[in-house]
C-alpha cells in the first residue's frame, strides 16, 4: 500500500491511526533518510495508542519505553548501531516478541534480527516534489485497507 503525505500532520495522522489498530507483538520498520518523518510518524502511532508523554528519537539509548497506552510501546532507533552484537546486548528478544508494540526506526541496520512477520514502513522523500511532500510505502500491515482482490483464483 501506497500512501502519499502532504505535511507532517498527514505523516502524524497515519501513524496515530496504526496506532489505533496495532496489536500486541506488532513490530513495525520505519525506514527512510534523516528528516524523512520516521520520527513524526512514531509521535501520531504513540498517541494512537494513547500514550501522553511526548516522544522524541532516542538519541543516547537505543531504545525507549512508553506504559502510559492501551499497549506498551517500544521505541527503538538503531541508527548508531555498528555491530549486531549491540541489539543482543540490550535484550531486545524481551521486547520483540513482549506483550507490547515495537516501532524501530533505522531498522534495516539490525535487519538480520527483524521477524517476517514486520511491518516495513518506507518514507521517501522526493527532490522534484514538494518539500513537504512524502511518498509512504507500507508492507505487511493488516487491517490498513490493502485489499487482495488480485489474489483471487491464484
Ligand atoms: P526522521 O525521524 O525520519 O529523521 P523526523 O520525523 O524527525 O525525521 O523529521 C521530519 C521533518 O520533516 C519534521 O521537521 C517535519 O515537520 C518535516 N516534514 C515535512 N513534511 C512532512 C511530511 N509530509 N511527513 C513527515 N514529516 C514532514
Ligand atoms: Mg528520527
């Protein structure tokens, strides 16, 4: 699925309305370049949730907690990670496959630990568009309207 943005408010929109609908055990990739809005779209998808406090990219851990929701949320940015080892070091099994929500931003550097099962959630930006302007791919999402329609009689 293909969703194209207009402002950070859209971008925040999307994320609060994944946050609505996010399960316990979802894990969900943000990929795109710094300034992208991977972080704008984690603020809408933890408010989604009902979390209150503010959240910003972890910038000295790598990842951060949030219980205040209707699911706990895990705010992971793997930017700084140069070594796999990192990821093991911090016990991320506990919160991958927890009772909560993960939301990685970067998450392409740890790829070799991120299940099938992710979500992956693409934000490009575009040089000939509008400064505002973001083009947001979206996999593996249930319940986002991606219809199968084509899959009928496969
Ligand atoms: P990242 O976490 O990907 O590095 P941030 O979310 O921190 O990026 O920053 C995105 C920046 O781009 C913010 O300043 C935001 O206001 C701006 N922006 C402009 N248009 C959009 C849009 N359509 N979606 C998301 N952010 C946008
Ligand atoms: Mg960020």
């Amino acid at each position: 699925m293909v969703v194209e943005t207009h402002s950070a408010e859209e971008t925040f929109e999307l994320g609060y309305k994944m946050g609505q609908k996010a399960s316990s055990g979802d894990i969900v990739c943000l990929e795109g370049d710094l300034g992208a809005g991977k972080t704008v779209f984690a603020q809408g998808f933890a408010k989604g949730l009902g979390i209150r406090e503010n959240i910003n990219s972890p910038t000295f851990t790598i990842v951060q907690i949030y219980e205040g929701g209707r699911l706990p949320l895990y705010h992971f940015d793997v930017y700084r990670i140069t070594d796999i080892e990192e990821i093991y070091e911090i016990g991320f099994e506990e919160y991958f496959f927890g009772n909560g929500v993960c939301l990685i931003e970067w998450a392409s550097i740890v790829h070799q630990v991120i299940p099938q099962s992710a979500v992956i959630i693409k934000i490009h930006k575009s040089l000939s568009a509008d400064f505002d302007y973001r083009k947001i791919e979206i996999t593996g999402f249930m319940n986002m309207g991606e219809e199968n329609e084509n899959d009928i009689g496969d």
